[in-house]
C-alpha cells in the first residue's frame, strides 16, 4: 500500500485509510496526478488540476473539475492528516460496465533529493521505453515495478527513457533537460509528459534569457553537454551527475540559476495562495 497517513478521500468523504482497498483500483480506468505539499499548502494545484482535466478529456471520460471544491476538500483531508510536507495522489476512478466514477486522494510514499543530490548531483541510467499516450497520466503497475527494479539494479535515482528511434525522451517519473553551448534543449513537447516543473523551466528560461528549445536528443549530444538535470513534482530541479558511462558538471551556472528561480516560483506561490 503507497497511503502513508490515517485518512484519504473518497467522492468528498474522508474514510479512515484501513478502508481503503488498493486492489479497488486494478479494475476499470484509472488518471491520476500527484501534488506536492509544502507548508500544508497543494503547490501548483490549478496546473495540476487543469492536467489532470486534459487526461480526462484525451481519454473521452466526461468529467469536469471543480477547482475550487478539490482545493477545499484537499485541505480539509490534510487538516485530517495534520500532513504539512509530502505528496498526495489524484486518482480519478471509472468503471466502464457499471457507470461508476469515483475521485480519490490519498497521501502516498515520496523520494525527496537530499541536500547532497541537489549539490553534487545524482546518477540516472537508460530504459528502452516510452508512454503510449505521454500527455495522459494512466496507471502502469508493471512499467512502475520494471522501473523500480532497474533502479535497485543500477543503483540510480532515477531511470532515462529511449524511444525505437534511440532518442532520449524522459525520466520515469521526470522530464529530462541538458545545457550544451550554454543553450537548454529538451524532448518534443507532445513525445514527454508535458509537467509542470517543465513548465516553469520554460517560463524560468524566457525570463532568464536562456535559450531553450525542443529537440530530438540524440545520446551522442551527451558526450558534449556541460550538464543535465531532470525536473518533476518530488524532485525539483535536480542535477544529473552521470547517466550509465556518461558524467556531467552539477555546478553548471545556467542549471544552478535554474534551480534558485524554481524554488522562487514556489515561496511566490505559497505567499499567494488563498482558499
């Protein structure tokens, strides 16, 4: 079980987490979305709720979210929870044969950087694969347990995907970014989950003056970049180290300026944010 707190949500109703069922998710559809809680407050929620609403809509799922009712009812299970730091789980559930739907959060396991990884950097290594869908978070046990096994296997913080083509695509639970001649290039847009850390990197990079662009990479272009760095919910902006033979420079001036305006689009947020 990933629930790491005593209470979850079910369609508005708080339960407490003994009745929950994991096993109640491997039947029909599942589309979800992970937030980050910091200071008891659901960062980047309206991004991370109008994503979740583009997967309902790829997927054909008639479904609209209310924004404000999942603000209020998010708040209200962490209040429950006394959850100030950590991730949540959006889980949105159909059942095709019955008509059912049913909208569930719930507290799960995260892996936050140490101080030393955000400095020094963390190794990665490669995965022959890639989402069938990338822009729609659907549930995939068994790609997620293929992952975590390579993972331990490699002993990597995170895994590097390569499309039939040999391109690097993303990370497993990431987007992927390297700095060559002093320029950010990343994967196509509509080939990687398109998150939200990507997002302000973009934004980040426009406001910076740092020329950033989408491109096919190529694993060679790694033999020539001054660094990497992935960037996602739980990790931030987190240098890249090495990925498999590969090594880079963590302390890149562009990837550290990066990072220092990312974590000040998060202290902004939180000194908005109202309920």
């Amino acid at each position: 079980m990933e629930m790491t707190h005593d209470y979850f949500l079910f369609n508005k109703e708080i339960h407490k987490s003994e009745k929950f069922q994991e096993e109640f998710l491997q039947h029909g559809k599942n589309i979800y979305d992970v937030v980050r809680i910091v200071s008891g407050i659901p960062l980047f929620l309206e991004d991370h709720l109008a994503r979740l609403q583009h997967s309902l809509d790829k997927s054909g799922i008639p479904f609209i979210i209310d924004l404000n009712e999942i603000i209020r009812q998010i708040m209200k299970l962490n209040e429950k929870n006394r959850m100030i730091q950590g991730n949540i789980k959006l889980v949105y559930h159909m059942l095709k044969r019955r008509g059912e739907h049913f909208l569930i959060a719930y507290p799960v396991t995260h892996q936050y950087p140490t101080i030393t990884q955000y400095i020094k950097g963390v190794k990665a290594c490669f995965l022959k694969e890639e989402r069938p869908d990338p822009n729609v978070k659907n549930w995939r046990p068994k790609f997620k347990e293929r992952v975590r096994q390579l993972k331990e296997q490699k002993e990597a913080y995170e895994v590097i995907l390569v499309n039939q083509k040999g391109f690097l695509l993303e990370g497993s639970q990431s987007n992927f970014f390297i700095i060559r001649n002093a320029q950010v290039y990343t994967a196509p847009g509509d080939e990687v989950l398109k998150g939200i850390t990507r997002k302000y990197v973009f934004e980040i990079c426009h406001e910076k003056g740092i020329r950033i662009s989408e491109k096919d990479i190529d694993p060679e272009y790694l033999r020539y970049s001054e660094a990497t760095f992935i960037s996602g919910t739980s990790p931030k902006i987190l240098p890249l180290a090495s990925i498999s033979d590969f090594s880079f420079n963590p302390d890149n001036a562009i990837l550290r300026n990066i990072q220092l305006a990312y974590n000040e689009k998060i202290r902004a947020y939180l000194e908005s944010f109202i309920l």
